[in-house]
C-alpha cells in the first residue's frame, strides 16, 4: 500500500470532490478533505454575503443578502452532512454525532470530533482513505 500524496488532490480538488460524492454518507474522508471543504465554504459563504450586501444596496432591497445566503446554505448542506458524516467515519465514529450540533455547545463536540486523527488501516466504515491498495 502506497500513501496518497496531497498535491494528487489539491485544496480545490477535495472541495469538488465533496460535491461529485453529494450524498455519499458511507465510506471515510480524511481530515484534509474536510477542512478543504469546510474553508472553501466558509470563503464562498462569506462572498455571496457580500453580493448580497452591495446588490441591496444598490437595490434599496434588504431581502437580497437573506435570499442569497440561504441559496448557498441550501446548496451546500448535502454535502456538508455528507463530508462530515464520512469524517466522523474517519475517526471511528457514527455520523450521527453530527447531531450534537443541533444543542447549545455541542457543535464543539462535533468539531473536537472532526480534529481527531482518522483509525490507522480498515476500520468498520471502509478503508483508510490515505492509503491505496
């Protein structure tokens, strides 16, 4: 078995690869395809808020920034449970721990939970995604 090197992949590669995999809940990602994700969204997020915020102003329509923002969200929450679903696989754990997120401090937990390091070799959600064999 032979490790998979990241500039294979690249930053913006694990960012498409979460939308090709949109509901792939099984099997594991590795802490480098979350975080990837997780910083192009928040990158995104953050620019359609501002083409919110100057098309409402030029506008004079305050709905625009709301309207665009829960586009994106709805675009990207799929994925978004999918990939950490599979993280939390990564590190031996359901994915129904992402529901920790849904109560005051538990998406602490559940991102204490996506820092973990990923179990060496198979565990009972598929293979070590590092390693190709």
């Amino acid at each position: 078995m032979t490790v998979v090197s990241q500039s294979r992949v690249g930053p913006l590669g694990y960012w498409v690869g979460c939308f090709h995999k949109y509901t792939t809940f099984e099997g594991r990602a590795r802490r480098a395809e979350f975080w990837w994700y997780t910083l192009f969204n928040a990158i995104l997020y953050f620019v359609v808020a501002m083409v919110g915020v100057l098309i409402s102003y030029a506008t004079e329509t305050p709905v625009v920034t709301g309207v665009l923002i829960v586009l994106y969200l709805l675009a990207v929450l799929v994925p978004s449970l999918a990939v950490t679903c599979r993280r939390l696989h990564d590190a031996g754990l359901s994915g129904w721990w992402q529901l920790l997120g849904i109560i005051p401090g538990g998406s602490i937990a559940v991102l204490v939970m996506t820092i973990l390091p990923g179990n060496p070799g198979t565990n009972r959600y598929g293979a070590d995604p590092r390693l190709i064999g």
